[in-house]
C-alpha cells in the first residue's frame, strides 16, 4: 500500500480492512466508529483523509448517490449498484448489464463506451418497511 509515495499506516492498513470487510458501502463515520475498536485514538479526520486517499488511488472506491452521502465500496471489480428507495440499502448487480448496453449504445450510435457504470434505484420486493 506505499503507492504514489505514500509510506505505511497501521491506521490506513485497518481502515482499508473494514471496507474491504463489509458489503454495506458504509460512510465515513460508519467507518470511524468500527475503526475505534482496534484503534480508540483515532480521529474522525484520520479515516476521511485515508479513505480518500485509498479512493484517489483507485484501492476503493468513492460512491455519491441521490442522497449526497459519501460512500465508499471495497470492491472495485467492475460492477453496478441497486440502491433501495424504502431502506436506503446498497447492493452489488453484475456486470454482465454493461456490455449489452455499450453493443447497443455502439450500435444505435456509433460511440463506442468504454465503461458504464449504473445505479438503479426501487424498491426490493424482500424488503420490509
């Protein structure tokens, strides 16, 4: 993790553990909160500065969605999100839907896409109120 001349951090290092850990998309103070159990003296600060850093060298990922929160997701394979209007919850969708709109925005269009990246937003028909 010493990319882009940035030395090693224990604090980065457990940061990095907790979002890769969890399928949740958490925020930062999610985040800061669960490292508080390995690390007591870490500060609120701490964890945004290394989750953007860890999101500006590409190890996580920074989402935005509708409701203007940060989110950060440890899976950085290509992948959509399905996010739940009723829950807030965010969940991982396939790949597989990129390829078939980028054949069919090519064929319609001729531009030739090079990544998609979709966020749907509903309702989950196994979700409670």
């Amino acid at each position: 993790m010493e990319k882009a001349g940035q030395r090693y951090s224990r604090q980065r290092e457990e940061i990095l553990k907790i979002v890769r850990a969890t399928k949740t998309h958490p925020t930062a103070d999610w985040v800061y909160e669960q490292s508080r159990h390995k690390i007591p003296s870490i500060s609120l600060g701490t964890v945004y500065r290394n989750l953007n850093l860890l999101a500006d060298e590409g190890i996580i990922r920074r989402l935005v969605f509708e409701d203007g929160k940060v989110r950060f997701d440890g899976n950085v394979d290509e992948h959509h999100h399905f996010v739940s209007t009723k829950t807030g919850k965010i969940y991982d969708i396939d790949k597989k839907y990129s390829q078939e709109l980028i054949d069919k925005l090519y064929q319609d269009t001729g531009f030739k896409a090079t990544v998609c990246k979709i966020e749907f937003f509903g309702e989950v028909d196994s979700e409670e109120a």
